[in-house]
C-alpha cells in the first residue's frame, strides 16, 4: 500500500472507523463484518486491552491502521514510541502538538527508522491540536488557556508544520482555516463527525461527512454511528454515498 500524500478520492478511503470501548475479538468481527471498510482506528482503549497484536490481526484483514495513542512525551521517549509505532505497520501515527518542535521533529525522524527497519512505508504522523471534546469556556477555565481556540488551534498546527509533521488531527469547524494556512499534501483528519441526525454524543465541535470533505478535510474518523448501527455495513455504505454525492 502506498504511503498518503493528497486526500483519497474513493469514499471508503476517506473513513476511518473508530474501533472504540470493545474488546480485541468484537472489533476484529466488526471490522470483517464491512466488507467496504479500508481504514480502522486504534484508539487508547483497545490497544490497552488487546495490545500490539491488534494492529497485525486487523493488518492480516487487509485492513490500514490509524493507531491513535496520542503521543505526549519527552523528545526521547516520543521519538521511541513512534519508532515502535511505525514498525507494526500504522499508517497513521498521533502525536500532541503541545509537545513542542523538538519531540516533534525527533518523533518524525523515529517513525521513518522504524518503517525503514521493518521494511514498511513511512506513516503519516498527525498531530493533536486540541481535542474536540474541548468547548472554550472549559478550555479556558480548566486549563487557564485564555487564546480563542480559533487561534491556538493553528498556532499548534503551524508548529507541527514546521517540525515536518505531515498532518493534524483537528475538530471539523477548524478544517477550513488548516487547510487555507496548510494546503495538500498536508493531511487532515477530523473527528467529531456526524451523520444529519446521529447523537452527539461526547463531541461538541462537529460536522456531517459532506460539509467536512467540503471543509477540506482528508480523512473523516466516524465511530459510533457506525459501530452502533443495527447493520454496520449498511451505515458504512450510507456514509460512502453521501461523501460520493457531495464530491460530485
């Protein structure tokens, strides 16, 4: 599988599907049971469960992997996680913005050694500017963080920019404005999606697929509306039309 560098144009390689709050057998079976599905999430819940295993089994289903662990270290141990990271096979890596340019840069470096060793393509790593579970009243309550989001989220992606990140991950109401400062191949992945009518569930900063990819979004991380479903698959395909009819 080649290595990203603009946005996919088939719907089914915009989706991510989120495997999140189940178990290392149940998101295997749903991942087997979309016959469409190219890409998966790993998030914190099922690697803490299932381990690096995970990352293979879902790979040996043909399966890309969006390993979403979220980074946040001293350079050293950022750069030594990502190298392990990429040498699984994900594709796509998080890492936290806030870290700051030098963990950046060496988290960069550690991702290209670690593919190279395993004789893989070199992921994509993507940097979490701030989390889209965030509103700006707590955010600058509970964080004392007094700059509009709407500033400290493309400071944060300039900075990742600049340390050589390929991409970010951001809430679809910034996608816009990362992607005039940052145009392709820098990637854009944006949870917080939501199908017309579907919960909202944790997230407070979202969009329907359609106005996302309008926005400029890459790729588009769904869970729940998807994972929920009665029929999985038949959710899956509705998405993939909708992101077909608003391309064409």
């Amino acid at each position: 599988m080649s290595p990203l560098h603009s946005a996919p144009s088939d719907p089914a390689d915009r989706l991510i599907v989120a495997l999140d709050g189940m178990d290392a057998e149940r998101a295997l079976a749903l991942a087997a049971a979309v016959p469409q599905l190219r890409w998966v999430k790993v998030g914190l819940e099922l690697f803490v469960a299932a381990g690096p295993p995970v990352v293979q089994r879902l790979r040996d289903q043909g399966k890309r992997v969006f390993l979403d662990l979220k980074f946040h270290d001293i350079p050293a141990t950022m750069a030594g996680a990502c190298r392990s990271a990429a040498g699984l096979g994900a594709e796509l890596i998080t890492v936290h913005a806030c870290a700051g340019a030098e963990a950046l840069a060496a988290a960069q470096a550690a991702a290209g050694a670690g593919s190279a060793a395993a004789g893989l393509p070199v992921p994509t790593l993507l940097a979490v500017t701030v989390l889209t579970s965030w509103e700006q009243r707590r955010f600058a309550n509970e964080l004392a963080i007094a700059e509009p989001l709407e500033g400290y989220v493309p400071r944060l992606a300039q900075l990742a920019a600049r340390a050589g990140i390929g991409g970010c991950v951001c809430s679809p109401l910034e996608v816009a404005q990362l992607r005039a400062d940052h145009p392709a191949p820098f990637h854009l992945v944006t949870p917080g999606i939501r199908p017309a009518g579907a919960p909202l569930g944790d997230q407070q900063r979202v969009m329907t697929p359609a106005q996302a990819v309008a926005a400029g979004a890459s790729q588009l991380v769904i869970g729940r509306p998807i994972t929920a479903a009665p029929d999985p698959a038949a959710a899956f395909a509705a998405c993939c039309a909708e992101l077909a009819a608003a391309c064409s």
